[in-house]
C-alpha cells in the first residue's frame, strides 16, 4: 500500500483524495447529502461611480444535509502543511451564520470536531478519519441542538421542501427561517414572529413553511392575510401558484370552506358592523394556521378589526411576516408574537449581495435651513392674507404651499436624473396625494421632451387616482419602460415589487422608522439582467438622519407595556397623528385626510392686527424665492450608519487599524500578487475610494491617497509616477515592440490607475490593437509568464519611492 505524502498535497487533494473519502465511507450519500465548495452569499456590491463589482462570497468548503433542506454539519479544510485546528474558526463563524451546530476542521490528518450540542465540557475532540460520525449520529445532535423530543415533531421538522424542477432553492437565511419556524411549531410554539427585511423573499419563505406543514399533515387548514390587494394578487400569481386548486382568494365576502389554502384581505373579512365580519361564517376551529403579511400594519393593535380576526381564530397557530416589527408605547408586535425566531436585517442583506447598497444625496433648501416668513401684506393665491409666523419644513405642503419649493425639487430630482439615466424607475415621496399631484406636474414641466413624447413618463400613484393605480404593476414591471417617475404619498410605501427602482426621493417629514425602513425597501431589490444593483436617495427633508438613529436596522426595542390597565382609547401615535391619509377598511385603498391646523396664539395683538388671517387646512402661496443651497453625498461606515467625522479622518481610522505603520502597508501593497484584491480589501475594510479621491485629487491612485491620508506622506500624481519611470531608461532591456507595449501601459496607467494595466484584456483596446492580438503581445516577451514578470517589474518601478 502506497503511503501519501499529505504534505505535498494541495488543499483541494485533500479533500479529494482523504476527506471525501473519509465522510462516504461514514454512510454519507455524496449525490445528496454532501456539498463541496459551497458559496452561500452572493457577495457584497461595491459602488463606484455608476460602475460597480462584487466582493468575494463566503464559501464554505463542505456542508453536509441530513435531507435537502437541513444542513447539519460544515467542515473547513486545509492542506497539511496547516494544523488540523486552523479552519475551525472560520468553520464556527460560518456555523453561526447558517445556524449548524456540528463543525468540523481538518488538514487530512483527522477531524477536530467542535460540537455546539455538548454541555460537558468536551466541546471539541479530535477525530482520526475512520471515526467520522454518521448521518444518524449527527442528525441525533441536531434534534438536541433545536429541541426536537418527540417523533410527531421530528415528522413535522424533517418534512421536505417543495422543489418546481426549475433548480430554485431557498437561500440560506430563507432555509433558517423555515427551519426555525417550522421546529418552532412542532414544539407546540402558538405564536412567531419572522422579521425579515424588505426584498428578501418573505412570501417564498411563508410558501415553504405552510408548504412543508401542510405536506406534513401538521396543518390542513391555512389562511393568509395581507391588507393590500396588490399583497393578495402577487402571492396568488406569484410563488402560491404552486397549491393549484387546493388554494383561493376570498372575495366580495363569499365564503366557500372546500378549500385548504385561503388568501385574504383583513378587510374583506371584517368590518365596522357585524354584517360585515365574514370571518364569522368559518368556525373558531377552522383554521389551524394563519400566516399575517406586513404584521406591523395592522395586527399588533389590540382594538383594531384586524386583531378580532386573530382572537375569533385563537386556537389557530399565528405567524407574522415584517420587515419592521413595530414596538411603540401603544403597538407591540413582540407582546403578541413573542421575540422573532429568525432575523435577517437589511445590512446582513446589502453584506451578502443579495440586497442593493444605496447612494444618499441631501439637497437643503433656503427656506427649509432658514424658515419663512411673509413679509408684511402677503396674501396667498386666493388674496386672503397669510398669517405672520416663522413656517418651516414641517409645515411645507402640509400646512403651506410654496409653488417655487416644489419647483426647485422638480429641478433637483431632472438635473440628477440627466446626469444619471432619465429612465431610471424612480419613486417620489411626498407630504400627501395633493403634494404628489402637484410634484407630478412640475416634474412633467422640467421634464417636457419625454412628457410630450409619452405622458405616462411621470405619474401620480395614489389611492384617489384609478388612472395611476392601473399603471402600478406597469411601473414595478422591468419589462414595462412607463411609467418612470412615480409620485405617490402612502400607496407605495409597502408592499411594492419595484425591482427596478433605482432613485427613491424623499420630499415628506417622515419620523416613523417602521415607516422609514419600509420606503428604503422600495430601493432595495437586486435585478441584475437590468443593471439594477444599487440605488441612490434624494433626501430634501433631512430624513435619512434616521440611519443614525440606533434602532435602525437593530433589534426592535420593546417598550409597549406588558401588563397595565391603562385606558389607551384616547392615546393617538405620532406615526399614526403625521400620515396625511388611511386606508379604507373595507377595500384597502387609501383615503386623504385634510390636516387641522393649530396655529399659535399671537404673542402680541397690536403686532399680528394687520395680517388676521383666514383659517384654512393648507395654505398655497408663490412668488418666494426659493433655491437649492447645497447638495452632498453622505457616506456610510461598514456598519451602515453615517460617517460624521471627515472622510479623511474615517479614512485613517480604518486604515491605520489594518496597518499601524507606513512599513506595514508598503510591504502589503508590494506583495499583493494583483493590487486589484488589495482594492478590493481594502474597500471591504471600509475605505471608500472613489469618495476619497474626489475629495484628495482625482489624479492621485489608491497607493497615494492612502500614504497621504492615513501618514501624511507628500502624494504624487500617476503622470508623475509614470514619468519617473521613463526618467529611469527603466525599458531598455525590452525589445522595441515590448517597449512601445509597456510604454503604453504606463500611459494606461497615468489616466486610468494600477488596476487597468493587470488586466490582460486591456491589451484588447487601442493602442495595443495596433500592436498584434493579445497572444501575439504576449509572445514579444517571451511566454506569459514573462509577460507578468514585466507588469510586475512595471508596478514595482511605479511605487520604488513614495515620494
């Protein structure tokens, strides 16, 4: 028997020829139960300009599945000249993300094997590779790790996923929340609350959780509820297609109970008299789940009619979808759900590719930074006089109506579009449905050409407009180019598909975070085959100061009381007193409310005698100079909250954390075999380049900025650098075409930076078309490995000197 030399083999020998080996012969399925060199994230999206590139994904080395959907142990592998200890770290972190409790380590010498079950002390033993554990062995493990005790739970827990044939399967957090839902049931839990951002795929999760309890016999009775009929249409067409006519939507309050599967407005089901309560016809008993969509909408107020649907049906176990579980002092989520079982926020999702990142620029106008007041005499554009106070952005189009504002954010919002793309899908938020009627008018103003040529170009949609509202699935579908501007006030706030929307526009007061989180979702679906990755928000009320707030994108902070007799009747939220509209109860749609108007007693009755004014519930005025003051990209730490020191300041943090000298970064930097992943890393640490050269010099590389940001080093500018390498007759070795070829890259890199010239396919532009094909560069040198050699030679020649 031929003994292998472990230390001559490469990490992918070894999995090949000692740790596959090793788990099948263990009685592990390699066709089903075993995947190899897994990717599970899609990779972070870095922004740069209008050109953007994705970060590496977490990738795992193995992860082994007890059956398709339940993934119980993950091993990390290292080739023998590490210690069988080295990939254990890396293997528990990603354990904890993807919530395995067995982790495995291994150089092909044996396993070190972490148990996340063990409570004696003898968390981690080393495994010679006979002693593998089987799948029984490690599916024991995994009951004892989600608390699954009885055969009726590990029947209900075990149950398959449905697979369409069409390859689709839950993403990883997707498959940890139905896991976690699912055992959570066949433990007997009543109530769950899943909390998952917006774009993430709350409604194929809740498929698959009924999907598999409904197979599984555990519930034979399933009604879903959603407050929107828009929710209803796009879950029926969408991915509940798949329980065929064992499914249907109730309508025009007819009940028909020969169903299984039922879809449903709160609305149609109840109603502000008796009559009107339709759930009333099913039995308390009837459903066994009730699956609520958009929970923190309607469900979680205990005097609501949405909430006498969840007590009629109390036996039922209730689960609730959000991505932004609402805790205020009057509304709790929590209280009646419990903590979530599973949580995937919106940064977890922009850090794993699978959610876009956004851009945010603040636009401050005059009168909003100063305030108005009217000068004396000033009537409105009915004659009647304005009352003389200090109006502010609070009052702007919801007590007062300046024409200029809204004017010049229609300009605003045309100039970033003519610089961006004047068909990017875009949502504008306004104060209220007249606030978007007239924003639709001046954008269609600013934007005459591509009005004239389609009206549809920019729309109002909003609950009163039906012409609008037969345009929403035209907007939100990417194959339709109209509508492209969308003015609304709350319809589009939740519950919107906008795949392609690349420009969300802030125009109303917004202090709801619930709400704030649910628009930003607007913006945050990836649509790759449409070049839709990132999106950029216009802010003219200062609302994105809610990023900074620290329950932004954190665990809801529960401060509902829990226990209290206190009357609540007459207690109004601050969310609920701001929204300028409601939604009908019995169709979902919304409805304008006029707000009253409380102005303030005149300190001084001789000072306000001449401008008296006429009471009125808004107030339109013109003829207000009015001007954009300044407008500013804000940036954002790794941890998505905004930077509020110096980009500069930020910068050196970050860089002097991974680098504590000058020393150490020039050693990185002329080691890194391709200075592209150096970029990329550094990026990842949270350097935000393009910003930083905008705010150094756009002609100074990476390598410059960082030497003189984070140590105060002089820079130099790539034509200087690329001119100290032709000082120094540094091509004379080269042949003449080899010459003019590096001579060229050098220009490349003096207007375009280090990273063009590693790229071989920079050879297939001009000028180095004119000097043969790409194969026929290369041979100038000898073979591509020389080739290399003298890029590398180039790089070093570059960065000799830092100044």
């Amino acid at each position: 028997m031929v003994m292998l030399n472990l230390k001559s083999l490469s990490e992918r020998d070894i999995c090949t020829k000692i740790i596959t080996p090793a788990i099948e012969n263990a009685g592990w399925d390699r066709n089903t139960q075993m995947l190899e060199e897994v990717s599970f994230t899609d990779g972070k999206i870095y922004v740069r300009g209008k050109l953007t590139a994705r970060g590496a994904k977490k990738r795992a080395d193995y992860i082994l599945y007890y059956k398709p959907n339940i993934p119980i142990a993950i091993i990390e592998a290292k080739d023998n000249k590490h210690s069988i200890r080295d990939g254990i770290q890396q293997a528990l972190d990603y354990a904890q993300i993807l919530d395995i409790p067995c982790v495995f380590s291994s150089n092909g010498s044996g396993f070190l094997f972490h148990d996340r079950t063990a409570t004696d002390g003898n968390i981690e033993t080393v495994l010679d590779n006979n002693s593998f554990p089987s799948p029984e062995q490690l599916w024991k493990k995994y009951k004892q790790y989600k608390g699954i005790n009885t055969p009726e739970a590990e029947k209900v827990a075990s149950q398959t996923y449905f697979f369409d044939g069409s390859g689709r399967s839950p993403r990883y957090y997707q498959q940890i929340a139905v896991n976690r839902t699912v055992e959570a049931i066949a433990n007997g839990q009543p109530r769950i609350l899943l909390v998952m951002a917006t774009g993430t795929g709350k409604t194929y999760t809740a498929f698959q959780i009924i999907h598999r309890l409904w197979k599984s016999g555990a519930k034979k009775r399933i009604l879903f509820l959603a407050d929107r009929n828009a929710l209803i249409d796009q879950t029926k067409r969408g991915d509940f297609k798949h329980f065929k006519d064992k499914m249907t939507v109730v309508k025009n309050r007819m009940i028909d109970k020969s169903y299984e599967v039922y879809l449903a407005l709160y609305q149609g089901l109840s109603g502000a008299d008796e009559e009107a309560n339709a759930y009333k016809q099913f039995s308390r008993e009837f459903f066994d789940l009730i699956v609520i969509d958009e929970c923190h909408r309607g469900s979680a107020k205990e005097n609501s009619a949405w909430h006498e649907i969840l007590t009629y049906f109390n036996k039922a176990t209730h689960i609730g979808l959000t991505a932004t579980p609402k805790e205020t002092s009057e509304v709790s989520n929590s209280e009646y759900f419990g903590d979530p079982v599973y949580t995937y926020s919106l940064k977890q999702g922009i850090d794993d590719g699978f959610l876009a990142p956004y851009r945010v620029v603040r636009v401050t106008i005059n009168v909003d930074a100063e305030g108005w007041r009217p000068e004396k005499g000033k009537t409105d554009k009915d004659g009647d006089m304005v009352e003389d106070r200090i109006y502010n952005r609070k009052d702007f189009d919801k007590n007062l109506v300046i024409d200029e504002r809204t004017q010049v954010v229609a300009q605003k919002l045309t100039e970033f579009l003519n610089g961006y793309d004047r068909f990017a899908k875009t949502i504008v938020f306004c104060t209220d449905i007249d606030h978007a009627n007239r924003m639709r008018t001046a954008i269609a103003n600013c934007n005459a050409d591509l009005a004239a040529d389609n009206y549809k170009y920019v729309m109002q949609i909003t609950g009163d407009n039906d012409e609008g509202k037969r345009e929403l699935d035209n907007f939100i579908n990417p194959e339709e180019r109209y509508p492209v501007i969308a003015t609304t006030s709350e319809l589009m706030t939740t519950g919107v598909d906008a795949q392609t929307c690349k420009v969300i526009v802030l125009d109303a007061e917004i202090k709801s975070m619930t709400k704030f989180k649910q628009i930003i979702g607007r913006g945050t679906r990836i649509n790759e085959e449409f070049n839709k990755l990132y999106f950029t928000i216009l802010d003219f009320r200062n609302v994105t100061d809610l990023f900074a707030d620290k329950e932004f994108d954190g665990d809801p902070i529960r401060v509902k009381p829990v226990s209290g007799n206190a009357d609540l009747t007459d207690i109004i939220s601050e969310e609920e007193n701001d929204h300028a509209s409601i939604e009908d109860e019995e169709t979902g749609e919304e409805i304008v409310i006029n707000p009253v108007v409380r102005y303030p007693e005149p300190e001084d009755e001789d000072k306000t005698m001449w401008d008296t004014p006429i009471r009125k519930t808004k107030v339109y005025v013109n003829g207000v100079d009015v001007s954009a003051l300044i407008s500013r990209e804000l940036y954002f730490d790794n941890n998505g909250k905004p930077i509020t020191v110096s980009l500069k300041d930020y910068t050196r943090e970050v860089v002097m954390g991974r680098y504590a000298s000058l020393d150490d970064f020039l050693k990185s930097w002329n080691s890194a075999d391709k200075k592209e992943i150096l970029v990329q890393e550094l990026e990842e640490q949270g350097v935000m380049v393009e910003a930083l050269e905008n705010a150094v010099n756009k002609e100074v590389d990476l390598f410059d900025l960082i030497c003189h940001v984070a140590y105060g080093q002089p820079p130099l500018t790539r034509k200087e650098r690329a001119n100290n390498v032709k000082k120094r007759n540094y091509f004379a070795k080269y042949g003449e075409q080899a010459r003019k070829v590096l001579e060229a890259l050098l220009d490349k890199y003096a207007d375009e930076g280090i990273t063009n010239i590693e790229n071989m396919d920079v050879l297939r532009v001009q000028p180095f078309t004119e000097y043969g094909s790409p194969v026929e560069i290369i041979n100038e040198f000898g073979s591509k490995a020389n080739y290399m050699r003298a890029i590398k030679e180039l790089e070093k020649e570059l960065y000799q000197s830092i100044g």
